[in-house]
C-alpha cells in the first residue's frame, strides 16, 4: 500500500512538471512566433534553438530565421538532419537545394533538386507538393519534369492536366496551356467554367485578337476530333462571344440546341447577349431560327415577338426614318398577330405597333383603336392592363386629347399606389401638367418621384424638375417657359416645323433668357430626327462650349456621343465622348448608360 501511494504521488510530480513545460512550452512558441512575424530573427533564435527539438512542426519557422541571419552552416544541419529523418526526401532534398542556390553553391543544388525528383514518392499528393515547391523557388522546368515522371509511372487515373495547364501557362506556353486544358474538359467537363476564366485572366482572349483566334483553332480542331463532346462545342461559342464574332456563335449554338434537344434555348439567350452588344442582325437571325421550327414547337410564339422588337429597334432607331421599312415593320406586325391571336400574351405586341403607328407613322387614330381593343381584352392582369393604359394615354396626348390621357393616367395610379406603374403614370401626369403650362403641380408631383426606386423614373423626374426649377422658379415672367413647354409637346406629336417655329419665336422675343441652351438642345435632337447631322452636331457642340456649368452639357456630350455611334458609325469618336462624360460629369445621370457603352465600345463583352 505504501508503495503504491509513493508511485501515485511520483504519477502526480511527473504530470505537474510535463504540465509546466507545457506550458512553458507554449509561451516560449507565442514569443517565438511574435518575434518571428517582428523580423526581430536574433530574438526568436533564443526560442527556436530548444523549440525545433521538442516541436518538428516549428522546422519552417527555425529554418526561415537561420537563412533570415545568414547561419547557413546551422541551416544546412537543419535541413540534413530532417532530410534522413523524413519517409518522403523529396521536398527536403528541395529545401537542401533552396539554402544551396542561396549560398551560390549551384552544382551542390542542382543536385539536390535532382535527388529530390529521383526520389518522388507514388501517389498524387507527393507530385503536387514537389512540384509547387519547385513552382514556389521558380524551377518551373523541374516543376514540369515532376508531374512528368508522375503521368509516366500513372499515379492519378485523371492525369494533371490541370496543373500542367497552370503551369504552362507559368512558363509562357500559351499554346502547351490550352492543349492541356483540351486534354481536362475530354475527362472533366465540368471544369469548363475553370477553363474560360483562365483563358481570359493568363490570355484576355476578349481583348488579345491573337490569342483568341489561337485559341478558337485549338478548340475547333479538338471538337472534330472528338465529335460527340458537346463540351468543346460550348467553349467554342464562349471564344466567339468574347470575340463579340455572334453569328459564328449562331452556328454552334444551333448544333448544341439540335443535339442536346433544347428548343431553342440557347438560341433565344445568344439572341439576347448579340441585341445587348448591338449585333441586331445576329440576334433577328437567332429568332428567325427558332420561328423556323413551326408553331408546335414550344418557342415559337416568343421568337416571333421578339423577331419583332429587334427589327423595331433597327427601323426606329435611324434617321431619317425609313417610312417604306416603318409601313414594311407595321404589317408584320399586322401578320403576327393574325398568326398569333390577340391574346394576354400578345397584348405586349399590339402596344409595340400602336407605337410604332402613331409616333413613326402618324396613324393615331389607327394606334388608338388597336390599344382600345386591347385594353378592353378579357383575361389582362391589372398589371398588364395599366401598361396598355399608359401607352393608350401616350398615343391620346399625341391626339391632342390631354385630359382623356390624364384620366388613363390617374387610374393607372391609383391602382398601383406603391408600385412602379403607379410612379410611371404619375411621371405622365407630371408631365401633361408641364405640357399645359401648370408648372408649380408638376413640379409637386416630380418632387415625390425623385426619391422613386426606378432610376429612370427617378431620372426623368429630376431632369423635367431641374428645367422646370431653372427657368421658371426663378423667372418672374412665365411666358417664355409657357412657350417652350409648348414647343416641347409640338416635337411630341411629330409637329416637327410647329416645334422649331415656336422656338425660334422665343429666342427671338426673349434674347439671353436662361432657356436658351434647352433652346439649343431641341434644336439638335430635331436634327438628328430629320437626318440633319451636320446641324445637329452644330448645336450640341455649341451647349458643350457655351454652356458647359450649366445643366445640358451631359445630355450634349451624350446625344454627341450617341450620334456618333449609331448615325455616323464613328465607334472611336463616339468611345472618346462617352468616356468624356465619364470624366467630365461624374454626378450625371447618364453615368451609367455611358459606362456601358463606353465598354460597349471598347471591345468588353455585356452579358
């Protein structure tokens, strides 16, 4: 019994002091460690020396402070004494080749580096952590060399296609890279998206016209030989795409659609990505493809629609308007619906044409008939009924009917109190009220929408109030912005001489009144409308030079830089003014729509 107290008692001696060291153990690493993270090196040696004999795991620490001041006799012990303790050498023949490429003793790392390879363990952890220690020291071709002999004695039934690509590309193998990214997706497709950020981060394949079109024939000739991987296929239309290159997309994306059975789908999201980059032409094709299909097939009735919007955009968006392709464009419209039905689905549609009647065609009366038996239509959401009636009141103040327009409007409102219809019909009546000459309820009404959480509600009632509060708040007469509040609404109904007459009357009767830049930029947009290019330019120019603090020189700059784009096909000259604005009018509100052209522009790709 007595013995047994006496080796219970000696247990508890013994627990208490490996406890302590522990402890102690544990301080003396935190020391260490704050000392080494300080780069105070000779103060965390004093730690290190016991520290590495009692905890191995300290070795990278120890090692890094000895090289830190320049003990390379006691660095190379270390680095020995680990290397015959270790299973696997090869890393530790690595970290031997290190302090010897350190110290200059080339032959003696060449060596090392040599053994350490020789010496690689099967299996796939062991590659990769020789191979990333070499990448680390930048002995890429040792790198290479490793996962070479690990492919050759077939440790990874996948191969390292993977980190070879990586580290092709480390090494400017550009070409090596994208063949072994080919050789990944045969048995890794999933790794596509992988696959498409590399090719745009190590070869910016949406900028470098080189590298894409090196890339595009790899890909190409990989998909022939390996026909029925579709995954080739989809990384082959991504390359088009950021070649901005959509109707050589088109043609891969029809053969996916076709093989995967999709019904169109990748068609009908290329159409979109081609109609956000300005390509129409690819965009209507794309449509017109999956149209093609015939009536059964489960897109059709939404290509055919959107058919029509994208030749909307082409038709109405140059000038001088093209009245035979407009009254072209309006009968299809006609014919569409006749295929279709008016239907809930096609109310959409009927509202597009009676825009296109009365605004490009002067057919309100035409215009207003489609909407009213749209309107009236049974099965419309409440929804879908207000946007009907928003277009029907926009047609009815181009009829010079202002009050029926307001009265669609105010319904409009107060069925969607709290929501963007609501805001939208508001804005309209805001506006009806500026057109009338009511100009301090327009300005209540505007003051509320500015705070909308639509920002081109918001937008547009900051501009109408800015004009609104500039010259006429602060002028005692009214009847010049009377004037011009008239003149505007002529140029909404088309009555484009009436428009210009009634301004040229106020600048004639009220010289140097603070309108006089608004003056200028009706002017240009009624050129622009009339095909007038060169007196367009005259007069946007003129906002930018003579009235640059004021608050028109950003919608200069930008109807500048739009005319630019889509009128004069001028791309540079138009990249140079929206980056202008850019610069120039930081706070604008066309800030955003000019950073997406501008990028547009310059070649990135907006999906």
């Amino acid at each position: 019994m007595q013995a047994q107290a006496l080796l219970r008692h000696a247990a508890i001696i013994i627990g208490t002091i490996a406890l302590s060291l522990h402890v102690q153990g544990q301080g003396d690493l935190e020391l260490a460690t704050y000392y080494y993270n300080t780069g105070a090196f000779e103060q965390a040696r004093l730690y290190l020396d016991n520290l590495y004999k009692q905890d191995p795991s300290t070795y990278e620490m120890y090692l890094n402070t000895l090289l830190e001041l320049e003990d390379f006799n006691a660095a190379e012990k270390v680095v020995k004494s680990r290397l015959k303790k270790r299973k696997d050498k090869s890393t530790a023949n690595v970290d031997l080749g290190s302090l010897y490429l350190r110290i200059g003793k080339t032959e003696e790392a060449d060596a090392a580096f040599n053994e350490a390879l020789k010496s690689l363990p099967k299996g796939r952890g062991p590659a990769k952590r020789l191979a990333e220690a070499f990448i680390k020291l930048n002995q890429l071709d040792l790198a290479l060399a490793t996962y070479q002999k690990a492919i050759q004695e077939g440790t990874d039934n996948y191969g390292y296609h993977y980190e070879l690509a990586n580290l092709q590309g480390l090494k400017g193998d550009y070409e090596g890279m994208v063949d072994s990214f080919m050789a990944l997706l045969l048995d890794r497709p999933n790794y596509l998206r992988t696959v498409q950020n590399s090719f745009n981060r190590n070869l910016r394949v949406s900028t470098d016209a080189r590298q894409a079109d090196m890339v595009r024939r790899k890909v190409l000739r990989t998909s022939q030989e390996h026909p029925d991987a579709t995954v080739y296929l989809e990384l082959l239309v991504w390359v088009f795409n950021q070649q901005r290159d959509f109707m050589s997309a088109m043609t891969h994306v029809r053969a996916l659609d076709e093989r995967k059975g999709e019904g169109g789908r990748r068609l009908m999201e290329l159409a979109k990505v081609a109609a956000k980059n300005g390509d129409l032409e690819t965009a209507y094709e794309c449509y017109a493809l999956i149209s093609s299909k015939g009536k059964n097939t489960p897109r059709y009735a939404d290509a055919r629609q959107a058919m029509l919007g994208v030749m909307a955009e082409q038709v109405t968006g140059q000038f001088p308007l093209d009245t035979a392709a407009a009254i072209d464009l309006a009968d299809q419209y006609r014919t569409t619906l006749q295929d279709l039905g008016e239907t809930p689905e096609t109310a959409g549609l009927m509202a597009d044409w009676a825009r296109l009647l009365a605004f490009h065609l002067d057919d309100a009366t035409a215009a207003q008939t489609v909407l009213d038996r749209a309107v009236d239509m049974p099965g419309l959401s409440l929804d879908l009924r207000s946007k009907i009636k928003l277009a029907l009141g926009d047609v009815l103040i181009f009829m010079d009917d202002i009050w029926s327009a307001s009265l669609l409007f105010s319904q409009v409102d107060l069925d969607h109190k709290e929501g963007i219809l609501g805001q939208k019909a508001k804005f309209r009546n805001a506006r009806v009220s500026y057109f009338t000459g009511d100009f301090n309820w327009a300005q209540a009404q505007l003051d509320i929408l500015k705070a909308s959480t639509s920002k081109l509600i918001s937008n547009d009632a900051i501009d109408l109030s800015l004009l609104i509060t500039d010259n006429f708040n602060m002028d005692t007469l009214t009847a010049p912005m009377e004037m011009f509040a008239r003149a505007d609404l002529l140029r909404y109904r088309n009555q484009l001489d009436a428009s210009l007459a009634t301004l040229d009357s106020l600048t004639l009767t009220y010289p140097g009144h603070t309108l006089e830049d608004e003056v200028l930029l009706i002017q240009a947009e009624i050129a622009v409308q009339r095909g007038a290019f060169d007196a367009a330019i005259g007069h946007f120019e003129e906002i930018v030079e003579f009235y640059a603090m004021d608050i028109l020189a950003d919608d200069a700059l930008f109807g500048l830089a739009e005319l630019h784009e889509k009128q004069l096909s001028d791309p540079e000259a138009a990249q140079n003014l929206y980056e202008r604005l850019l610069n120039e009018h930081p706070g604008s509100l066309y800030v955003v729509e000019a950073r997406k052209r501008f990028r547009r522009l310059r070649g990135d790709i907006l999906e």
